[in-house]
C-alpha cells in the first residue's frame, strides 16, 4: 500500500503544496528576512540589521498604544464574552421549550463578515451618540467601548454553543446527588457545574483571546481611520500601506518588522495554549 | 415548589425574549433604514419609516445599480465556491498521503501545515501581494488557488486527525482488489471522511465569503471585487454626500444571503463551528 502509494506524490500532495509554498511558506521566510532590510518593494531591499526593531519603539509612535489597546481591548472582551456566554448557556439547558429558537437567534450574528458588522454598529453607535451631538471619533474610548460591544454581539452566541455541549455532558446523577445532599443551586454552581465545564473554559477563553487580538476587519469598518483606535493588526495595515514619499522604504521595513514581533506574539499564545490543553488531557 | 418554579421559568423566559430582542435589533434597525430616504437614515436612525420617510425599495434599486451589486456578488459566489471544492477535495487527498505514508518528509509537510494556522495573516500580507502579482495570480482563478493554500494547514490538520482515526485493513482490501491508490481515495476513503469534509466546507466558505483583506489586496477594487471590498468601498469611499439609503439597502443585500444559508443548513453550521473550534 505505501509503496504505490508513494509513487503518486505528484497526484496526491503537490497541487496542495504547490499552493501553500506560493501564498504562505515562501512569502513567510521573504517576510522574516524583510523584516531585517528596507525595501520600497519586495525585490529592491536592503539589508538593515535590527534598525527596524528598533525604530518600532523610538522613532513609531503608534506600535506600543496599539499594542498596550489591543491588550485591554482582548482582556475586556474575553472577560465579557465568556460571561455573558456562560450565563445565556446555563439558561438554555434548563430545558425549557423554545430554545432551539435562542440559540438560532443568538448564534447568528457569528455569520455575518467583520467589514459588514462593522458598518452595522457605525451605523447604530454613530446614531446613538447623535442624540449628544457627537460621533465615535469625538474620544478614542467610544471607540473601544463600542469594538468591545460589536465583539460581544458577534462572539457570544459562538461562545454559548460551546458552552451548551459542556452543560450538556455534565452526567444528571451528579446534579441529582447535589441537590439530595441539600447544596443551594449557587453551591452546586460553583463546586460542580463550572469545575465540570472547565474544558469548555480553556477553549473558549482561548478562541476570543485570538479572535479579538487579531481582529482586522470590523476595527477598519467600525473606526478605522483614527490612529488611537486601531488595534496592532490595523496598526500594522497602516504602517505598510498609508505611507508615501521618499521614506517608504523605512516604512515598509519597521511594518515587516511590526508583523514579525505580531506573529511572535500570537505564536506564543498558541503555544501557551497547547500546554494548557495538553495539561487538561493527561489530568483526566 | 411548582408555583416558584413556573415564576423562575417565566423569567428566564423573560430574559432569553430581552436578550433576542437586543441581538436582533441592530439587524433591524439596518432593515429599517433601508426602506427610508436618505434625509432621515443619518438623523433619526431609529425612527421608524412612516409617512415621507418610507420610500419602498427605491434604494434597493439604487443600491443595486450604483455598486454594481450582481457583479461582487457573482464573484464572490464563483471563489466561495471553487476554494471550498477545491480545498475539500485537495486537502483530504493530500492529509491521507501524509498519513498513510510515514517518512521524515511527510512528518515535516504535518508540522508546516499545522504550523502555518497560528501565523497571522499581516505576517505574509505585503510579500504574498507581491508574490500573486508576480505570478498573474491577480484574478478571480488565481485567488482560488491562493485560497487552497492559506486554507490548507487548518483542513490538513482536520482531515490528518479523522484519518488517523480510521482502520487501514478496508483500504488494504481494496488494493488487494486491484484498486490504484486515486480510486482507493474516491471510492473508499473520501466516502468515510463526509463528516470532516462537511466541517471543513462549513469553515471555510464562512471564511472565504467574509473575507476581506486578502481579496482587497490581491483583486483590488475595480471589477474583481468581492462582495465585502465592494460595501467597504461604497461606505468609506469618498468624501463628500454619501447615498445612504443606498448603502443602508447593500448591507442589507450583503447579510441576506447568509441568514437564507444559515436558516436552512443551522444544524451543520453550528456542528461545523464547534467541531472546528474543538480541534483547531
């Protein structure tokens, strides 16, 4: 079997990795070494050292607000939104009629594309903030607020469904023996169904961790022009492709530099990640 | 006890019905601008379309027209379409190989397929322009193929797992039988990988449909254009009197299709995102 297997390589794998070579793995190693040069193009650079690294933190003055703004904005956001997950979860499966509708209803704004969310709440917040005689570029933090309320509105219903199938496998002899030992239904909470869904936690708090540190889209629909809202994946976006004139080279070598520092960030992340699942399994 | 628990019942009941309505709301107020003329959308975006504000779907026409609508529609259709089939298929056959035919080499393509889905799409964004402009891949075929690439580490990954989980002695057979290796695949192991593959489809048409900055970068704004860079174009292009109820009428156009979608494959949608979330 592997043997003739094997000889169809060509079948097989190469149009995959064909295409994987081209969009990620060759522009991918370009990026890192690019990181290192100035270039006004891909194929006109020149080698710089670390001055790129550096002039992130001297002479940029947007990386570290987005950087520090994209921190609060995914702590605010993971906090919310598992929150509020949870909670609507813990009202689904209390197995009253009518939740299939629910959740149809919460889950769906998880479909709609970032760009058009984003319009939908310019529109709304902007309408809002209209009854003050302001819009959302009057004072950076509605800006964040309101990311953070178009992040709940996307990611909760997401959030909850996961949350559901961790409610469900929770075995009802547990919760039985629970309330015939006499524990109130808050104890029951705390010692039983949220050590129970603790799996749930880990992927949940992960997914909106990644979610909402690299969100793109809905921040350039909903307040992307503003410097002081964007968050590091904007940031980035903008460093590339608003600078002009005769310093574009530098620019484009301090924007490379920026997504390798992004990419090293998010790698971390994703490994942390790994541990902590990895540790979840061997526990059980 | 009854009575307090049909009071506990009728407040969450109470709470989940709030709750919709919130949810529901920012889709409705969008409904409602878009059948409003143009005056009334920035200044009273909650009012409701009554007497001289209603206009009927005049700005659906409009909104249809101006931007071009059926054009970024049918091109963002065609791409959805052909990445999906052709990273459904492709990948499967590609993660069985990987599987099946344990050497260093495969052992490395597993780790850099599953390697590139923690890379963010800004780390590769400028130098993959460059590369798709290079290579004539700045079309609507081309795109398809760099789609198969950037969707390829999730669905190896996907595929790998469910193949590792499958007994080798049925493939076995069919070899035996005379079967070459491309109809052991179709005939016999893609059947069994339905679940996955479905998962897999459900995942990246989401992705692929909602996408906006790679199609941005590699199609531009002129007639390539999908569907998000068309409403992104139409709500921040320019300065200057912007027809809102046009605009208002495309996001509605842009949203429903999905909520036609989701309404009748609900079930698989959300099987598909929980299986997704669980293993990537």
């Amino acid at each position: 079997m592997h043997k003739t297997l094997k000889k169809y390589f060509p079948v097989f794998v190469v149009p995959v990795l064909a295409a994987f070579l081209v969009s990620f793995l060759i522009p991918f190693v370009m990026g890192i070494y690019l990181s290192f040069t100035e270039f006004r193009t891909v194929d006109a650079s020149e080698w710089v050292g670390i001055k790129n690294y550096i002039s992130i933190f001297t002479q940029d003055k947007t990386f570290l607000n987005s950087l520090w703004l994209t921190v609060k904005f995914t702590v605010v956001s993971i906090l919310s939104i598992n929150i509020i997950a949870f909670s609507i979860a813990l009202l689904l499966t209390r197995k009253l009629r009518g939740t299939d509708f629910f959740r149809t209803v919460f889950f769906m704004p998880n479909l709609i594309g970032g760009i058009v969310l984003g319009h939908i709440w310019s529109l709304i917040i902007n309408g809002i903030l209209g009854f003050f005689g302001v819009d959302i570029t009057y004072d950076p933090s509605y800006g964040f607020w309101g990311l953070v309320v178009l992040m709940n509105w996307q990611m909760i219903g997401y959030m909850m469904i996961i949350y559901i199938a961790g409610l469900q496998n929770i075995p009802e002899h547990i919760n039985e023996a629970a309330a015939i030992d006499g524990a109130s239904p808050l104890r029951t909470l705390f010692s039983i169904t949220i050590p129970m869904v603790m799996p749930s936690v880990t992927i949940c708090t992960f997914l909106t961790l990644t979610n909402s540190f690299k969100l793109f889209d809905q921040n350039l629909a909903l307040n992307g022009k503003s410097a002081e809202t964007s968050l590091l994946a904007l940031d980035i976006y903008k460093t590339f492709y608003d600078h002009t004139g005769l310093r574009l080279a530098e620019w484009h070598g301090i924007g490379q530099a920026k997504a390798v520092i992004f990419f090293l960030l998010v790698a971390v992340i994703a490994f942390v990640q790994l541990r902590a699942t990895e540790r979840k399994e061997i526990e059980q | 006890m009854k009575t307090r628990k049909r009071i506990f019942d009728s407040s969450v009941y109470a709470v989940l019905i709030i709750l919709s309505a919130v949810f529901l709301s920012p889709v409705f107020v969008i409904l409602m601008n878009s059948v409003k003329s143009n005056f009334y959308i920035s200044d009273e975006p909650f009012s409701f379309p009554r007497g001289e504000k209603f206009v009927g779907f005049e700005n659906f026409v409009k909104g249809f027209v101006q931007s071009d609508f059926l054009r970024a529609f049918i091109n963002s259709a065609f791409i959805t379409v052909l990445s999906v089939a052709g990273i459904v298929v492709l990948t499967a056959m590609a993660a069985w190989y990987i599987v099946r035919v344990k050497n260093r080499f495969t052992k490395i393509l597993y780790y850099l397929f599953t390697f590139s889905m923690i890379v963010p799409f800004q780390m590769v964004m400028y130098t993959m322009t460059f590369l798709a402009f290079e290579l004539d891949l700045n079309s609507v075929l081309g795109i398809v193929f760099i789609y198969l690439g950037f969707g390829s580490g999730l669905s190896v990954f996907m595929f790998s797992g469910f193949i590792k989980s499958i007994p080798t002695e049925i493939e076995e057979a069919a070899v035996i039988d005379g079967c070459d290796p491309i109809r052991t695949f179709f005939m016999i192991v893609f059947p069994i990988l339905k679940p996955t593959a479905i998962t897999v489809a459900i995942l990246n048409a989401m992705w692929v449909w909602n996408d906006y900055l790679l199609p941005y970068l590699v199609l531009g704004s002129g007639e390539n254009r999908t569907l998000p860079v068309a409403v992104q174009m139409a709500l921040t292009g320019g300065y200057g009197n912007k027809d809102m109820g046009a605009l208002m009428a495309m996001l509605v156009l842009a949203i429903l299709p999905i909520i036609i979608f989701y309404l009748f494959c609900q079930k698989y949608i959300i099987r598909g995102v929980v299986a997704g979330a669980v293993k990537g």
